[in-house]
C-alpha cells in the first residue's frame, strides 16, 4: 500500500515522510484514532516506504520486488500483531489468525474489531492479545532481517494486549533494536500502560474531512456528488462508517428503531415493553451492543443540537432527523449530560462483561427518569 492510496490525511503523510527524509524516524510511533480514519493504512503506507530501496520524496515506487511484497503483505521483514480469540487448547498467537488477517487486509484495510471478529468467525467474544503473542513478537523481530533492511512490526489495537504481553512490548521499546520499526496503531490510547505511550512518538489521527471522504467516495464507489455529501456529512470522519452506510443501511436502519423504540417505551413509562427492549438487546453480540451504544450517544448529542436549530451543525440522515423533528425537544440541558454519562456507563459495563439484561434494563430505568427532567 502507498501513501497515494490512503484517503486524505496529508498532513500526519506530512510529517512520516518528513521523519523518514531527514533519517529522524523514531523507533516506535503510536498512530492514534479509529481505524475509520486510516490509522492502519497509513502504518502499512508507512512500512512500504521506509522498506523500498527506491523511495521518491513523498512515496514508496510501488514497483520494485520489496513493494511488491509489502503490496501482497508477504514481505518477510513485515510482521503483524492484533487481537484473536484465545483457543481453547494449545498456544494462541496473532500467527493462529494469520491467514484470516490476510485475507481482511487484502479486502479492506479499513475495519473495526466487530468487522474482525465476523472474519474470524467470532463474534461473541472478547478480543486479545494473548500472552503467547509477547514470545511470538520476541522471536520475530530477533531474527536479522531477510531482505538486510528494516524490520517493521505493526501493531493493531495494543490496548488489547493483557499484562505480560504489554510489559513485553515495554522491554522492547525500551531497548530498542536497530533498523526495527513499531507501529502502534490505538484506537483507546487512555488504555495503554503509560510507560508504554511515553516511549513512542504519539501522532493523532483525525477524523477525516468531509471533503476527502467525498472524494474518496465519488472515486472509489463511483458515487455521484450530492450523495457522496450527504454520506460523508454524517460518516463522522470515518471512512469505514461511510462505506457502512452505503453497505448495510439495514444496520444503521436497525440501530436507528432501536433507539426510536427505547426513547418511545421510556416516554410512556411502558416497563414490560422495556424489559422485551432490554432482552432484544442481549441477542446482540457483545460487540454489536457497544456499536448500538455509541450509536445512541451519537443520536442523543445529534438531537440536543437539533434545538438549536443550526442545521450546518447537525449531522443526521432523513430518517433520523425525521424523528428529531418531534423528538428533540425531550434532550435539553437539564439532562445531556446525564444521560451521555448513563449510555456511557453501560458501554463499559457491555465491555466490563457485566450480564447484559441487567444493564440494558437499567438504562432504559435511567432514560424514563431523565425523559422527564
Ligand atoms: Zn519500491
């Protein structure tokens, strides 16, 4: 991959190229953001380039046999780390996944853990980054490089990685090794050991901008230019969010009922119908639930600027503004705040592995009340 096919982005392109130029790259960069937003392209752009014996000034050749490898992702100096689900029986490394990560990458270099999970067949279960994987990385990144020229190990979603592997890192990031380049590409940095953040370069990744996703969707999916707009206004910076629109409205259409559904069964105070909500809920995966919840977060922050009557502020499909048109008037200043901390809560409660009609019942016990301040 090269940093031509990155979407937008050019100033963190900017300052990696500016690195690698003046020979200032550091051992370790923590590319921070949602994967949405490019963080792993740009890490997989960034491999290219520091690998190609033949790198112009703002991209790798895309031509030579070393680009040819990192292209086909079968570059042997090129390692990756990411989180699976630990087998029952046996070691579990990132390696036990491989072919399967291959296979995503190949397709789409732009997913999140739930798109992970569907490839690897589980969605109901919690991510890692085993323990097994800390002397899978050792042993990788010590052996001298094939090719004689850098070693690069990209990371993806280090905040999954538990205790020993993540003091693991630490060691290697203290002493660091020539020629060996580590991508941490994070989407909750506030979850990594802060021993661990203070030895890489942190570059934030923002959320894309409402032009480059519109280009990039006018190009890439041949959209024409009012509705590729209209998608990237409500993407929130995320390519991956885009192209679910486009790919499974019947997701976002879905997420949207469940919320309409939840704030209508709140409003009449309708408990058993509460307790169904709460119930469907939990037949979601683990990973769809916190999707749903942030969605909701989302709807609740999109229908409290909708009093203000800004339209240019508002971010929302028909569908939803539809609904914001009665709606709105019920999520004020009195009760915003509460309620972005309660859907939070639960969100961490989802992750926290705390039984799920419990907290769904709750939240919808915390929406009645807040309704009515
Ligand atoms: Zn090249």
């Amino acid at each position: 991959m090269r940093f031509a096919d990155v979407i937008g982005q050019q100033e963190v392109k900017d300052v990696l190229l500016a690195q690698v130029r003046a020979g200032r790259l550091p051992h370790a960069l923590l590319l921070t953001g949602d994967t949405g937003y490019g963080t792993l392209a740009l890490a997989l752009a960034l491999a290219s380039y520091v690998m190609c014996p033949q790198q112009g000034d703002s991209d790798s050749c895309g031509e030579c046999s070393e680009c040819i490898k990192t292209d086909k992702l079968i570059h042997p100096d090129l390692h990756f780390s990411f989180p699976v689900i630990k087998k029952s029986s046996g070691t579990t490394t990132s390696d036990t996944y491989l072919k399967e990560w291959l296979t995503q990458l190949t397709s789409e270099k732009y997913f999140d853990l739930t798109d992970w999970l569907r490839t690897i067949g589980t969605e109901n279960k919690q991510a890692i980054i085993p323990d097994d994987e800390a002397d899978n990385i050792i042993r990788k990144l010590s052996l001298s490089a094939y090719e004689g020229g850098w070693k690069v190990m990209v990371i993806w979603l280090p905040e999954k990685m538990n205790g020993s592997a993540a003091n693991t890192l630490l060691k290697m990031l203290e002493e660091p090794s020539p020629k060996t380049l580590f991508i941490l590409c994070s989407e909750h940095p506030e979850q990594l050991l802060d021993t661990i953040v203070s030895r890489t370069q942190r570059i934030d990744v923002p959320p894309l901008s409402v032009e480059d996703l519109t280009k990039a969707l006018m190009e890439r999916r041949g959209l024409d230019r009012d509705t590729a707009v209209s998608v990237a206004r409500v993407a929130g910076g995320s390519w991956l969010k885009a192209l679910k629109q486009i790919c499974d409205a019947d997701d976002s259409k879905a997420m949207l009922q469940c919320f309409i559904q939840l704030m209508r069964l709140a409003y009449m105070r309708d408990l058993p119908g509460l307790m169904k909500w709460s119930e469907g809920m939990t037949t979601l995966t683990r990973e769809q639930q916190k999707a749903y919840l942030s969605y909701m977060q989302q709807m609740l922050r999109e229908n409290f600027i909708y009093n203000f009557g800004r339209s240019e502020l508002n971010f929302m499909t028909p569908q939803e503004a539809d609904f914001a048109y009665k709606f709105a008037r019920f999520i004020n200043e009195r009760n915003i705040i509460r309620f972005a901390e309660e859907f939070a809560h639960a969100q961490r409660d989802v992750a926290g592995n705390v039984n799920g009609k419990t907290i769904f019942f709750n939240l919808a016990l915390q929406t009645i009340i807040l309704l009515r301040k």
